[in-house]
C-alpha cells in the first residue's frame, strides 16, 4: 500500500483523541482509521510532548520557532557574505591609482 499524502489535520486530530480517551492500542486505532499505525504513534508522542506529558521531543510550537530561526540564520548568512563581497569590493576600488582620462 503506497504512503499517501499529507493525512488531514482533523483526522490526526480524532486519531490521536481517540488513543488518548479510549486507551485503545495505537494499531487498532490506526487500522481502523486506515492510518499508519507509525504515524499515528507519533502523533500520539507528539500530543504528549505538546501537553507537557513527555519532555523527550520539542513540542510544536518550539519546533515551529526553531524553523523559523533556522530561516532567519540562513538569511543573515546570505546577507553577511554579500556584505563581505560588497566591502572587498569597494576596498579595491579605494586602493586602486585614480587616472585622468586622457583626451
């Protein structure tokens, strides 16, 4: 069976609900929802992690943070080597022996 997509959020969102009120096994759920029971797992693992239950993963909110700190930190790296580019520029332009044009 070929892993789909991206399952919707409001499945996972009864998915891990039902794990978690229930107490049924994870596989049981799963097979009845026609999930991976892998993903569902760590669905579950996550939801404890976000509820402050496991403090093994970050939770999402910190994951989302560190995405996002990640981009800026490649952004300024871009940016600093332009400026290092940009400055050995400009210094040879200063060092180099200004001449008239001839006419």
């Amino acid at each position: 069976m070929p892993a789909p997509g991206k399952y919707p959020d409001e499945l996972r969102e009864r998915a891990v609900r039902e794990v978690r009120s229930t107490g049924r096994p994870v596989a049981h759920v799963a097979r009845d929802l026609g999930i991976h029971k892998e993903a569902l797992r760590s669905w579950v693992r996550q939801a404890e992690v976000d509820a402050g239950e496991r403090d093994d993963r970050l939770t999402t909110v910190e994951r989302d943070e560190l995405k996002e700190l990640r981009k800026e930190v490649a952004e300024l790296r871009r940016a600093n080597e332009i400026l290092k580019a940009a400055s050995v520029f400009f210094a040879q332009e200063i060092d180099r022996p200004r001449t008239r044009p001839s006419r």
